[in-house]
C-alpha cells in the first residue's frame, strides 16, 4: 500500500523556472496581466488542500483561446510548466507550482459563447462558473445539474471529473461534457467532440481530457449537456438514529431504481457544523438530504416510495421542503458544510478522503471509518453523496500540526485500503493531484498507470502540463 | 472533403504474415482451435459491410484472458497484426484483415463472470451477446438497455461505442461500461476502472478503450452497468404522413425532457419491408416505434404526453402494444428491419450511413437526405434511433455494382458533409472502420486525428492492433 504524498515530497521536483526572456515575451503581450506580485503568485499556488503554497513564478490572465495557446508556445519554447487556474477550489494539491512555471488564470475567460436551448447545449469559456452559468440559463427553463458544492469553474470541474450533489441522477462531469477546445503541449488549438449527443468517431479524446488535471493540454472551451428544469422539484430531510440505518435507506432506494436527484448525507457533527453557521435548528443526529425532480405526479410518487424506505430503516421526522426558499436554505447549507465543519475548529485546516464504492458495500466502509475516526479522537465531519457510492470524511487538523497531520493521512490511506478492497476507488471526484499519487497505483496497478504515462509522454513529451501531477514522469 | 474508402484503397497496405514460427506456436498452443482452413479465415475476413472479404492468415479462438495475452505476445514478438472477433456485425470494415496476420475468435469467451445484483453491475467475457446476457439476469429482475440491434457481443459493442434504441434513456456503451480488462499491444494485462459508479482517479482509459475498434489492445472482460427491470413497459406506434412529421414530433418531445425510452423511426420503405417479413399489416408511411418504461403511472403520464404531441404534428392512428407478447413483435420487427430491407432487393448489400445531430437540426438533414435519395433513383430505407438526433439511411447497391456502389457512397458523403456543417457527427454509433477514415479527418480536424495517432504510436509502437482502422498509420 502506497502512502498518500506529503509535504516533503514537494521539494524533491526540479524547479523549472520562467526564464528572463520569456517573461519579458509575456510582458509584451499581456501587459498588466502578466503578474509576478508575490501576493497573486501565492494565491495561486494554493488550493483548498494542506500542503504549504507553492507558487508559480507568474500567472497570466489569459481572455481567448489564442492568448492560452501563445502562454503554451513561450513555455514549450522554453521547457517551462504551465498550470491552468480556474477558481482554485480544488483539494489535492492539482493547483501548486512543484517545479514553478507560469499560471495560466482562466477565470477572466467568462463568457458563454452559446446556449442552444433547443439542442440543449451550452458552449462556455473555461472560467465560467456553474452558479454564472445556471444565473445565464434559468430564464430559459433550463439547468446544468452538475454541483459540487463549491462554485466551481466548469474548466476546472471538467479537469477533475467532478460530479457533486445531482450525479446520482444526471451523471458527472465525464457524462456531460460533449467537446472541447483544447489547446496542447504544443500550443496548438483542436476541437474535441461535436454537439450530437452520441458519436462513435474515433478516440474518445473528450473523456481523455475530462479528469486529466492539466497534465494534457489546457481546456479553454467546453461543450456542456443541459437539462429542461423538473416541472417539480421537492426536497425532503429525514433523520435516522445511525449512520448505518440512514446508508441502509439509501441502498434500497438506489437498488430499486428510484429516479432520485439529489441523496446526501450530513453525519451528526456536519449537522452540527450547518446548525451552527446558518441556524438551522436541525435534529443533530445523522440525516439524509433529497431531493425529487420530475413531473408533478412522479415527484409524489418518489417520495412516497423513498418515505416508506426510510421508514423501514428507522428514519424518523420525515419533513418536508415544500417552498423553494426553504430548499435553498437547506441546500445553501449543505453547500456551506465543508466551511462550516471547518469553522467549528478554527485554526484548523481538512485532510478530506474521497473514497466511493459499490453501492452496497457503503454501509460497511462508513462504520468502519467512523469508528476508526471516533477512536482517532481527531474531530471530523462526514458529507456523503451517498448515492453514488461516494461521501467525504473531512478529518480536522490544526494548521501544522504534523502529529495530527500524520494521523489524518493514517486514517486516510486505511480507508482508501479498505474502498480498494470493496472494489471501488480512491477518489470518486476530488482526482488525484499531488496527495492520492501512491493510491492511483494501488487502484490501478502498476500495468494500467504506466499506460497513463505513455500517454503523458506521447501527448506532452516536454512535461510542461501541471507537472508532478497525476503521476511522477 | 475527403472521400470515404473504397475498395480499391484496401490494396494499398503491405501484408505483414503469420511466419511459420508462430504459426507452429500457435498450433501447438490451441490445437484446432488455431485455423487456418480458408472457410473459416473467410468468415473471419468480413463483416456486414460491403467489402470483399480479406481474410486473415489465421483464427485462433481464445477461452481466457491468458490465452489472448499469448497471443497477442507472439503477434507482437513477430510484428503480426491481430484482429479482435465478436460475432462479425460490425458495419465499416473493421474486421477486415487488410495487411493479414491473425483474428482472435473471442465468441467461445461467453460465460457472464459475476452479477453483483445488489450493486447493479455486471462482469461478462467479452464474447457474451446482449442477448445471452439479457437471459442470464432476467430472473434477478435486471436488464441491460444498450441495443444495436444485432446480437452483437458486448466486446464488439464496447470496441465500436454501441449504442441502438434505448441510448435516449440509458445512453450508450460510453455511459454503461465501468471497467476493462485489455490485453496491451505487448500482450501485458491491464484492468480499468474499478466496480465504483464514478471515479476521478487518472486519465479515463475504460473509455479511452471503448470506441477504440481494437486498435488499443484486446478487452477480454467487460464489466457493466445494470438496471433494474422497469415496474411498467408499454409501447406505441404511432403514422405520421410525413418524415417531417415524426421527426418534429419526436423533437419537441425531447426538448420537453420526457424521459423516453425508446424513440425510433422507420420509414415507409422500412415499414413495408418488416411488413412483408414479419406480415404486420402496419400501415405504410413514416412511423414512430416508442416505448415508456417506468411507474405505472409515470409511464401512463409519459404516454399522454407523447400522443398530445404526436397529435399536434399531425400523428395518427396511435395505436398501444398493450402485451408484451404485442411488444415484442413489433421491436423484432424493428430488430429485423436491417435484413428485412435488405431481402427487399436480393442481391443487394447495404451501403448504411450513420450521421447523428443535434436534435434541433434533425428533420433538416432528414429530409434533404430523403429527396437526395429519391432522385438518385437507388432503392432505399431509413431507420432512426431519432430521439438521440441518429439514423441510418441504408442504400441497397447491387453486390459488384461499381456504378450503384458509386452512386451510395457519394450520397452518403453528401449526407455527412450536411451532418459536420450542422455540428453533427459522421458516426453516431457505427464507427469509423476502414470507410469512414476519411470523414474522421473532416470532422475532428487534422490536429485531433494527429493526436489519437500519437495515442495509438504510443500504446502500440508496432502498429499489431488491427492495423488500417480509424486513421493510417
């Protein structure tokens, strides 16, 4: 078993610094959006993950396809790494310069080129973030359901294959991105995927970029499935006096085929954590969150059946959310719980997992890492988007804390062990970054990561895309 | 644009043979199951194209992974190329032994490994057939959609991105595939994916190997989605007067998010040749083929709202199957409607396009490809998995007729080039084979095809893995 990367493991890279004549290239094009401030350039070389910033030597905020692809030609030109920046929300490290090189910040790069509702498909730049998005298309009764909890962009989103509270119902990332504008190693620009719904023309070259975390090429534009909105949409909570009896409602429902949209889960202390941060007065024992989207008869008729399995498993004050501001309420502070559990314990920062296993193996990795978590006597939190499989146990550390630190990462790598063992993965839609490099091998195997690396070495053979990341080259 | 492949063009690459070194090996290994009798080779040197046969050197028909892995290592020790085999039904060439070497027969690697029930998944050899497969769960209340219409094995079906009449609902093999086992061009095994419904650990290679035509590696175990059977199934048929009609009809009805499960069209030359198959008695004219699964009453809602739509586009006679003896009917009608058409014409073969486009530009290339074919006089018809923006028109050219082959294949570049400039696909779910190699070029661009081809350098620096398909080398 691997051991999950570490702070010291950041040093061992080569720094690969921007050299004068290329900044000076950078300088020339981008003026005052060429930035070396120390300020800007460790803010982004920084994620939401514990490793320390380590920043790039310059971040560029590019506005077109064109200016990425002329960043990209400077550093394969020069042998210097790039590193595509959205919102910087991402967990694993995906963000930190190990080798420096330049940040290409794409957050400017903000318009929705295209909506075509009666396609239902939307084109946006890379920077577009999925709350601007859902704003831009509300009016035109639709929505793109993919949600994971930060406001994300939807070029980052893409980069890690994020998925979120509505996957269960709708998919992740990998099912509804239809193409790309991509621009390679090489500073070329290709288009991957058409706007037909299905295509079996050659590599799948879309799903090869989605979930690559910068390491092949930099996404600029993507080519996005949207939904009509429900005639319906309620939600519903309902409390269960364990874990196990809330997981076990879940399992039911997902195997009997219940078209659900949204089935989260909030452990005790989260329950807490929202209760304290947005005064919610919520039961402080371990609950589901849902959510039912469909015509107004097969809204009822879900919940009706989702009641009488919760029932059955012990759920207890079923309630219901019937107006739209009560559901926001409950979803904005589901949205909130990652800062919230965090902000029971200031000072402290999150080693998060993100283990996700067949459906009917969840019940017995939760209560054994809650167990392990509780004996731990580290304070932690659980959100769960428990119906695909997949919840976060978020284990609080005090901010340099090694011991602590070590602690978390111990009782991470165990569950990780265990998801593998139960045939499911390591991460289910944070990706791999720096902090799960050693668990892609143990999931993967040696055979099928080596395989990556071919890829990595055919596609981009100067290893200027977010090097480090992913696996060592 | 570049022209698709003809005949002639199969005579361009050089012939690598089986030397008899490996020959003996071979034999020696597999007894009889290593052929080389010229029936056998025959039938392993086409598909349901209209190609000549090109036969390979030899068949060797594998049982196991391991056995595939032997093979494969002796292709690659003497730079042989190796074919994969399913059932044959492939549609573009693709099995057809251009430069030689050997065909792996995986039809006798039929046993479905593992149903995990409770987790809705499933592990099959890939020689398994959809509808053996379908047989093996039904008693466990589970089914799995994805439904080209022939038998075809799920190996084949992964190596082409199948997808058939319930991709609207379920989507196709790009959706419904979790994970691999591939044996590598150097005849290593690797496994991808893991039994967890999503996942964000590393480069996507479960669907960078599905759509891949065999030109990757060998899947030897495919391991898959299931769904549980729907508590209600009713289907309908519904006349439209026109093409236009039905297609207008089953766009709006998309657009409105009906969650749909079948959604297909046939013709009036279709109609008549099931018809004359099948003695149907259904009325000749464009048709519409659905079916709603779901509640009783979400499939009873579902209905409703269809027939108001098919109503208002001028739909009649909307009749429901209301048995399942009714159902099944009528889907072997539609599944025989490819050899129904064809029997139409004795002599003939198929020249089949397989366009696929945004929903919203359906009945535009629809119906300028209808007035195409009918001035040009060929005999036609037309089946449409229309809900997802996809169908075929099937040209019945004479077998050996150059001029009538002629004629198809320039009405069936007309149809993709309209199907591009509309941001559709030239392959919905067919692939691109040895006929479509061109189109790949005009709708990906050079840049995209340069990279699949730096992909298949890198993963098969021999160029062993059924060599010529998607793109020369």
């Amino acid at each position: 078993m691997n051991a999950p990367l570490t702070n010291e493991l950041l040093h061992q890279h080569e720094r690969r610094p921007v050299p004068p004549v290329m900044l000076q290239a950078l300088r020339e094009r981008f003026g005052e959006r060429c930035s070396t401030v120390t300020a800007v350039r460790e803010q982004h070389g920084r994620d939401e993950s514990p490793f320390p910033v380590t920043p790039p030597d310059a971040v560029v905020y590019c506005l077109s396809t064109e200016e990425v692809a002329f960043v990209v030609s400077q550093a394969s030109a020069h042998g210097v790494p790039v590193i595509p920046f959205g919102v910087g929300s991402s967990l694993e490290g995906h963000l930190l310069a190990v080798q420096g090189g330049v940040s290409i910040d794409l957050s400017r790069m903000d318009s929705v080129v295209r909506v075509n509702a009666e396609d239902l498909t939307v084109t946006v730049q890379a920077g577009v973030t999925r709350e601007q998005l859902n704003r831009e298309i509300k009016d035109m009764g639709l929505f793109f359901p993919i949600d994971p909890g930060a406001n994300a962009s939807l070029g980052g989103m893409a980069a890690t294959r994020a998925s979120g509270t509505n996957a269960v119902r709708y998919g992740t990332m990998r099912e509804n991105v239809l193409g790309l504008t991509v621009v390679t190693a090489s500073g070329e620009v290709i288009h991957t995927g058409t706007r037909a719904k299905k295509s079996s023309a050659g590599y799948d070259l879309t799903r090869l970029f989605v979930g690559s975390e910068g390491t092949l090429g930099v996404m600029t534009e993507v080519t996005l499935k949207l939904y009509p909105l429900p005639e319906a949409v309620s939600a519903a909570i309902c409390h269960f006096p364990t874990i196990g009896g809330a997981v076990n409602a879940t399992i039911q429902l997902i195997q009997m085929g219940v078209p659900i949209a949204r089935c989260e889960l909030l452990d005790a202390n989260a329950v807490r954590a929202v209760n304290a941060q947005s005064k919610l007065g919520l039961r402080e024992s371990p609950m589901l969150l849902m959510e039912f989207h469909g015509s107004e008869a097969g809204v009822k008729e879900q919940a009706e059946t989702v009641q009488a399995i919760a029932s059955d498993m012990g759920g207890e004050n079923f309630e219901w959310a019937s107006t739209p501001e009560e559901r926001t309420r409950l979803w904005t502070a589901r949205h909130k719980a990652y800062f919230a559990g965090m902000s029971t314990h200031p000072g402290c920062r999150t080693v998060t997992t993100d283990t996700c296993v067949p459906i009917s193996r969840l019940a017995e990795i939760l209560e054994a890492s809650v167990d392990e978590a509780d004996a731990s006597g580290l304070p932690y939190y659980i959100v769960g988007h428990v119906g695909d499989g997949n919840f976060h146990l978020a284990y609080l550390v005090k901010e340099g804390d090694a011991e602590q630190r070590a602690v978390a990462e111990r009782l991470s790598m165990q569950m990780v062990h265990r998801a593998l063992a139960l045939e499911g993965t390591c991460t289910g839609e944070h990706g791999i970054g720096l902090h799960k490099m050693g668990f892609l091998v143990d999931e993967a195997g040696a055979g099928a990561v080596a395989m990556m690396r071919d890829i990595k070495r055919a596609l981009d053979p100067g290893n200027i895309m977010n090097p480090g990341k992913i696996f060592s080259i």
